[in-house]
C-alpha cells in the first residue's frame, strides 16, 4: 500500500478490505480504482487491482452460476469423460450436431433452425481402446468474446478442454467463418498451440524490475521487453521466453490470461461443393491448422477425422503389462513424449520409488522386450513391463 495516495483513496482501500460480500467486494474496489491518481507511481497498484478485480467478478459468476443451476450446477459444469475432451465450436448450422452424431452415436436434435442446440452435449468416442469426451458447445456468434449469450461459458469450455475442433460449412464461405472463430478465441486469450506449453511466461514479482531469461528467443528489439511490461503496467516480473517469441506475443501474455490449445479445422458438408473448392480451402488453410474435410451425409472423410481427433491432441495410448501375465491391462493415456517414468507414476507411486527396469514392446523397441530405464520416451501402442526391486 503506497503511502502517497490522497486521503479519499486511502479511506476506499479500508472499506474494500473490510466488505465481506463478494458484490461490496467488487463495488468498493471499482470506486477504489476509480479514485488513484493516475500516474506512472501507481501503475502496477492499478494494474493489481484491476487483475485482482478481473478474478472477483469471475468468483461472482461463478457462484450466480452455481446458485442458478438445478443441482446446484450449470449445464457447463461437464465432467471429463474419457481420457481426454475435445469441443466443438462452428457458426450455427455449420453441422457441429452432426459430427458429433456421427463420432458418438450419442442422439442430438439436428435441426433447420439456427441455434438448435443451447447447451452444450456430451458424447463419448471409442477409439483404439480409448475413449475420447466430445462436447458439442452452442452456437459461437460474432461479438461472442464480448460476452454475449451463453458464450463465455462456450470460452470455459474451450479453456478446459484438451483441443479444439473448428467446424465450418464448405458452403458458406468457410475461410471467413475460419476468420470469425479463430478471432473470437484470440480476444477470449485461446491460442492455437500445444496444449501444455505457452511460449512466454510472465510472473509478477514484488521487486527486482523485470528480468529475462532465455532473451535468445526474443525476436523483437530487447529494449522493447520493458517498455511493453509498462504499457501492461507491470513493474516487476520474471519473464521466461521459452521459445520463439514476437513483440505482440509478449504483449498478449502481459495483457491477458494467454491458454494454447491444439486446433483441428473441419471443413463439413463437402458433398454441397465441388472437390476443386475442398482442395482449394485444403492448401489455404492447410499450412496454418490440420485440416479434415468431411460429409455426414455421405460418409466421405469421417474415418480420417475419428484419426485426427486422437492425432491432434498429441496423446499416446501405453499398455502395462504385469510381469508374468499374457495379456496386458486397459491403456493408460500419457502425453506425446512421455517416459517410462510417467507411466509408472500413473500406475502407482510405488512402482516409480522402486523402480529398477522396464521391458517394452512395440515401434520404439529396438528389439521385442528391450530392457530400458526409467527415462525411456514411450511411443503409442508400446506395451510395457515394470520391474521393480
Ligand atoms: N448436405 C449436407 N448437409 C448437412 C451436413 N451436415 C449437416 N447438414 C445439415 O446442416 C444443417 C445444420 O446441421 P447441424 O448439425 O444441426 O448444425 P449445428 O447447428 O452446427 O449443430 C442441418 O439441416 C443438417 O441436415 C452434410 O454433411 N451435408
Ligand atoms: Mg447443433
């Protein structure tokens, strides 16, 4: 708390701290806010309460949204299913029921109307052993990100998912609706990406100023790194650059709570255009996400999307195999690049602390039942003995 704030500032501090409802709360900290001369010696305290603002008013949505709910529960409150969960967004009647009929089996309303489906369902994809979570989310409109209609819950979804399926219809200029979806996670702060990793961190110290690390990666001016911490109004901060990264990534990830996620555009209702114009959206859109172009009505491309939607979300099936036995377990679901060590810490912690040796079958055994350790990367379909001692 600096000392330097008029005596009107000071007076709504106390009164924000001592509210205890979750509205007075949020009430007495916009006058707070609203009463701190603005200059560069209060930046970061703006900057602070704003941020501390932002997660009050979410705290509040949450708890209207649990009050509001039947059970006690909103029909976005969706338990994962499966091993992992994909959503689906698209415009209205851009065929996002269909798909997930087609994939799941599960029975939806397709319908001639737009914005059929208000809530968002729920199905489940059996692949390989597997099972995958498939939520078809309302309608996505443009402004969504602005909070109209049920979609900042479609952007709750989207965040806690583990990719994102982007349906558009080869009928009505699927480029420009591409456009509208891609723009609409980018304001909401979901980036197409890996799932786990973003590319720049940003930490809020209380001191130090800002420090780089990693500042090899940075592809813009490095002078640029500090002038854009104080445009975000932040003063001090750890600032790790964990791989290629612009000025305007930087500043995204000062600015707004960044999440990257997996994206795989499908293009639907092929059998409405000719295969010129599929190949055409093809080799535009290609090169920036994977791209699967399908019909429901007539089955073409639906085998490849069932392997796309496992592909993207860069996940291995491993199967253990208890010592001794013939036949191995159920899959355990493991991220791309996992190691025998992260396997047996899913099975169990035991395994991992008295780990000795594993054995492993399958494509990335040099030979069947090579011996390996514990930092041995897994491949999918690997079957795998754990020894212990
Ligand atoms: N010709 C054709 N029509 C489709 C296809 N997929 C969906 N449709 C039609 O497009 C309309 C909207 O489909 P729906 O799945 O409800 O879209 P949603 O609003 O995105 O869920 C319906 O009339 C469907 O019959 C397709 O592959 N080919
Ligand atoms: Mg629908």
């Amino acid at each position: 708390m600096p000392t330097n704030l008029p005596p009107k500032s000071m007076e709504l501090e106390k009164r924000y701290r001592e509210a205890r409802r979750l509205e007075d709360k949020i009430s007495t900290l916009k006058e707070y806010i609203g009463s701190i001369p603005e200059h560069k010696g209060t930046m970061k305290l703006r900057a602070h309460l704003r941020t501390k603002l932002a997660k009050l008013n979410d705290e509040l949505e949450a708890e209207k949204n649990r009050k509001a709910g039947s059970a006690g529960r909103t029909p976005f409150d969706i338990k994962k299913t499966g091993a992992a969960q994909v959503v689906i967004l698209g415009l209205t009647q851009s065929g996002k029921s269909e798909v997930l009929k087609a994939l799941t089996n599960v029975k939806v309303e397709v319908g001639n109307r737009p914005y059929t489906t208000l809530r968002p369902v729920v199905g489940v994809m059996n692949y390989k052993d597997i099972q995958i979570g498939i939520v078809e989310a309302p309608a996505l409109m443009e402004g969504a990100s602005q909070g109209k209609a049920w979609t900042p819950q479609v952007f709750g979804l989207s965040r806690n998912s583990d990719g994102i399926m982007l349906l558009v219809s080869a009928d009505k200029n699927p480029e420009a609706q591409l456009g509208i979806l891609v723009n609409e996670l980018e304001l909401a702060g979901i980036y197409p990406g890996k799932g786990d990793s973003s590319r720049v961190e940003v930490e809020i110290t209380a001191t130090g100023g800002i420090k780089v690390f990693c500042l090899k990666n940075f592809q813009g001016q490095p002078n640029r790194i500090g002038e854009i911490a104080r445009e975000a109004g932040i003063r001090n901060a750890l600032v790790r650059i964990l791989d290629e990264t612009t000025e305007e990534d930087l500043r995204r990830a000062m600015l707004v709570n960044v999440v990257h996620k997996p994206f795989l555009v499908v293009l639907t209702k092929t059998d409405l255009v000719s295969a010129e114009d599929v190949e055409c959206f093809k080799n535009r859109v290609g090169s920036r996400f994977k791209t699967v172009a399908i019909s429901t009505k007539t089955g073409e491309g639906l085998e490849d999307l069932r392997e796309e939607v496992f592909g993207f979300l860069d996940i291995i099936r491993v199967y253990p195999r208890r010592p001794g036995r013939l036949e191995p377990d159920r899959p355990v679901v493991l991220r791309k690049g996992a190691k025998v060590a992260n396997l047996a810490a899913q099975i169990h912690t035991e395994l991992q602390r008295n780990f000795k040796f594993a054995k492993i079958w399958g494509s990335s055994a040099k030979y069947p039942g090579e011996k390996v350790g514990i930092d041995f990367e897994l491949g999918d379909g690997d079957v795998v003995e754990v020894y212990t001692g």
